[in-house]
C-alpha cells in the first residue's frame, strides 16, 4: 500500500471512493458500471460481518440457496410487484446462439422464484410457520448514479428472508421479530439507526406494508440498511400457497420478506471511518490486535513480541507485523485498515516487562504490564466498541430536528433528518417532499400532537425526512 493521504472526511464522496480502495475493501475498476470486485481484505470483512447475521438467523430460520435465474411466467405473475421491478430487470433471452423460448429474469429480489416452491412445501398447518433465507447476489439494472456498496448493478451479498404463518397476526409478530434482529446486528456494527413504517408510495411492491432501518452518512444523507415487509396473502393468493388448518379447511398463508445487503458495510466503514482510515468494530474486525516491534541494537525485540503472540492468539486474531519497513510505515498501514488496538514492544518496554497498547479510535497510549495484557486487551476491545457506538449515536441524534415548518425542515434536511408532522395523505407527504427536497422516510412508531405542515390538520402522525441515497 502507498503511503498515501486519503481526503479528509468531510470531503465525504472522495473520502468514501478513496477509502474503499486504500483500505482495500473493493476494486471498483471492474469494466462495468455498477460491479465491482472485492478484495481479500475486504472479503474477509464482509464475512465477519454476515457471519454475525447468519448466528442471529439461525436461532429460528433455515438457510437456503434458490436459483438466479426466474422464468418471465412466474416473475410476471405478481402484477405490482413486478411494475415496482419492471425497469430494473435484466433479461437472459439467449442460450449460446439460440433465442430461448421463454426469456429468464435476472433476480432482482427472490419472491418469484422462492414462492412457487413454497407451495410444494407448504401442505399443512404443522408446516407452519416456515421460516427461510439467503445470502445471493442480485441484479439491478440501476439508471442512477452508481455507488459502491451503496447503489449497484450487482448485489453481491442480499440477505433476504422469507417467512409463512397461519394467521396475519402471526405475520406481524415476526416483523417485529425480524426488526428487533436488526437491531441486535446492527448494535453488533456500533451503526446506531432509526425505524419507521414506509409510506404507502414508498412500501415494497406487493407488499401491505413496510418497515425500514436507516442511518446517516457524514455527509447528511439518509442510507437505508435494511427493509422488512409485511406481505399479508397477496403473494400467496397469487402463487396458491395455501395449508390446511387442523379442521381440515384449506387457507393461504400470511408472508414476510426482509433484507439487508452489503450496504451495512458501507454503513459501518463511513459512519466509523476516519481521516486516518477504517475504524472498526473489534467484533467484526479481521485483526483485532497487530503487534509492532520498535527493534534496537542487542535487543531480542522480536522475541518479546513473539511471546506476547502467543499470549493473545488464543482468543483473539492477531498479527506480529515483524516486516522491515518502518515503525511509521507499519503505523499507517494498521491504522488504514482499522486494526482496533495496537500492541508495540521496544527496548523500553522489555525493560520493564511491559506493552504500549494503543487505541486506533482516539490513539490513547497505555504502558501495560505482560501479566495484565489479556485482561487489559480485553477491556479495551468491549470499550472501543461502546465508544465507537456512543459517539455514532450521539452524532445521529443531534442531527436529527424536530420541526414545526417547511422552512425549517428545509434547513434541518440540509445536514441531517426533519422530524415533522403529517396527516398522512399522500398529497401533503409528496408536497413536502417538493417543498423541502428531501423524501419522507417514514412514520415513527412515536406519537406527537402537532399540525401537518402542509394541511394544517391535527394529527399525531410524525415522519422523518432526509435526503437519501
């Protein structure tokens, strides 16, 4: 890696673009728009991450592989959810040199090719509730302006779960379930984020309706990192996915979808990140701790740092950095890559039997004695965690405004999210999205009496607005 600086943070986009190759996450030279190729770094951080929700969704749910390509018969059988996918599709018409006789769809979203299956399993009520999901790329022939991890032509890393239930409240209940998983995941990242119930323009095509996770970027605009959607029977009536219930009655079933892509690892890196580099999670991070030896002249440096090696390995990941570049060098290179905690050994600390562990979160020294290294490793690991997510948290909530018109919405959305009331027609809600060039995210789950800021009307419906990616 070149000793390079990247821009500084508030320069968000070219901070972002730079650090995502410095840093080596992913290639974005790849000879298509929208695609891009990760690197073995970056791989292996996108596993850490999914590997934490894969432990969350294998408490309850069983994971599954379906295949990419859907058969247009069954993709166009839903009418609204495929006008929501219409111009994202992309098509296989072609098999070698020979047109196929009938074209298969790129998945964008899974629904179509999973729920014709559903079908055949789904006999009876002792069949439910069902409770699947995936981990697959998807393909998205997006129009607007291409971003990595964030807005892409290839998905590599869609989460998506699907789940069956008997009754519609049962379907409920599990969106809040899944809700609360999310929040579980994402306080496992230090990314601290905002729900709400999508408004009816804005729901998931198909669906009765939406719930979502946003978060804020540095540079104010809203990212939404994870969706989940109450299907009721539309999908089921439309794919005859039916049980019987124990007096012998044949019902549909009631649905749930949600997702989450590799946008939680744009999320992590630019809400964390620095000027300095990544800044990550020691739960997710693919070294915890590097070890630097400061050598000099008659000193068994490395053998210090050898046994200190030792030490830790058993319980965390570790790396002995014993290449000839410098101190410096080695500095820059860790701290690019985010590596939580550094260890450093010298001549002065063999002396006194000790090592300089040093925070890459706020670059805090402290001298600590081999004897204590484990215990003081760890208590420095869980406080860089909640210190990382308490000043996320705090940067989020004080970007978030509570307003009482259109004038200050406007001024709030500039830098972070509108808290504003709404009586919850569609027409206030796009009018405010002109008024303010923001879009409503969604409702709070949080009552408050107040006046739509377009009607007048009472109401004690409050939305959040943002830009948004």
């Amino acid at each position: 890696m070149k000793d390079e600086k990247l821009p500084r943070k508030e320069k968000f986009s070219e901070w972002y673009n730079e650090i995502l190759q410095m840093a080596e996450i992913v290639d974005v030279r790849y000879p298509i728009k929208g695609i891009c190729v990760w690197y073995p770094f970056g791989f292996a951080l996108r596993q850490r991450i999914y590997s934490i929700l894969r432990s969350l969704l294998d408490v309850d749910h069983q994971e599954v592989m379906f295949p990419l390509l859907i058969p247009e018969n069954e993709f166009m059988k839903e009418a609204e959810h495929i006008k929501g996918f219409e111009e994202e599709v992309y098509w296989v018409t072609k098999g070698g040199s020979k047109s196929l006789e009938m074209p298969l769809a790129l998945r964008p979203t899974s629904e179509t090719a999973i729920y014709p299956i559903l079908r055949l399993w789904i006999r009876s009520h002792v069949d439910l509730p069902l409770k699947i999901y995936q981990i697959v790329n998807t393909f998205r022939c997006e129009t607007k302006h291409t971003r990595p991890l964030i807005r892409v032509r290839e998905i590599t890393s869609f989460k998506e779960a699907h789940t069956a239930h008997s009754t519609w409240e049962e379907a409920e209940l599990q969106v809040k379930d899944a809700l609360k998983l999310y929040g579980d995941f994402f306080r496992k990242l230090a990314v601290p984020h905002v729900i709400t119930k999508r408004p009816d323009w804005d729901k998931f095509p198909g669906s009765d309706y939406s719930m979502a996770v946003d978060t804020l970027m540095p540079d104010g605009k809203a990212l939404q990192i994870g969706t989940v959607h109450h299907l009721g029977k539309n999908f089921s009536k439309t794919f005859d996915i039916r049980y019987e219930d124990p007096v012998g009655e044949q019902r549909y079933v009631n649905q749930t979808c949600y997702g989450i892509s590799e946008r939680c690892v744009a999320a992590m890196i630019s809400v964390h990140g620095d000027d300095k580099g990544l800044v990550l999670p020691p739960e997710i991070a693919p070294t915890q701790i590097v070890i630097i030896p400061i050598a000099a002249k008659g000193k068994d440096v490395l053998g210090a740092c050898k046994h200190a090696l030792e030490m830790l390995k058993v319980a965390y990941r570790v790396v002995l950095d014993d290449s000839q570049e410098r101190p410096g060098a080695k500095y820059y290179r860790w701290e690019m890559k985010g590596v939580p905690l550094r260890a450093e050994i010298g001549p002065r600390e063999m002396e006194e039997g000790e090592v300089m562990l040093v925070r890459r979160d706020t670059f805090e020294r402290e001298a600590v004695h081999l004897s204590k290294l484990s215990k003081a490793v760890e208590d420095k690991l869980s406080a860089i965690h909640a210190d990382l997510y308490e000043k996320a948290r705090q940067s989020l909530e004080s970007r978030i405004a509570g307003c009482k018109t259109l004038d200050e919405a406007k001024v709030a959305i500039r830098k972070g999210m509108a808290k504003v009331s709404w009586c919850g027609e569609e027409g206030c809600g796009l009018r405010m999205e002109e008024a303010t060039s923001g879009v409503v995210l969604g409702e709070l789950a949080a009552v408050e009496r107040g006046k739509c800021l377009i009607c007048d009307k009472k109401t004690d419906k409050v939305v959040l607005m943002a830009r948004s990616y």
